[in-house]
C-alpha cells in the first residue's frame, strides 16, 4: 500500500471511531478540515450504519410526539 493510501486510510478511520474534524485535522497536519474532507473515505457501511441512527431516532421522535399530542377520538 502506498503511503497516501495508508495516510487516508488512517484520516477515514480517526472519524469512523469518533474523531472530529478538527482533531483529525490536527493530527494529519492539516491547515484546515477541508482538506481532511478530500482525504476522508465514508464507506458504504458506515453510510447505512448512519442511515440506520437516523431512521431510528425519526421513530423514537415520532412515538414520543405521538405520546405527547394523542390523537382524540370523537
């Protein structure tokens, strides 16, 4: 592998376990985020992984606004 793949490789992988944009940043040497976002890889599993929170959190919100305004029946 060639080192600017193992260097992507390691940006991707800051962020995939939590790192921010700025620290990943930081840590690459970058002078801004913009350039770790040319360098950054959202993989196809992580896509549906975040597609998957949101789905989630959209159901728990609609439950809980449902349970807040109950439909009245007369």
């Amino acid at each position: 592998m060639a080192p600017h793949s193992l260097r992507r490789t390691n940006i991707t992988w800051r962020q995939e376990v939590g790192g921010s944009s700025s620290e990943t940043s930081r840590i690459a040497g970058h002078a801004n985020t913009k350039m770790t976002e040319e360098y950054t890889v959202v993989r196809l599993k992580r896509q549906e992984e975040l597609t998957r929170r949101i789905q989630g959190r959209r159901a728990k919100e609609a439950k809980r606004s449902k349970n807040l305004n109950p439909v009245k029946i007369a």
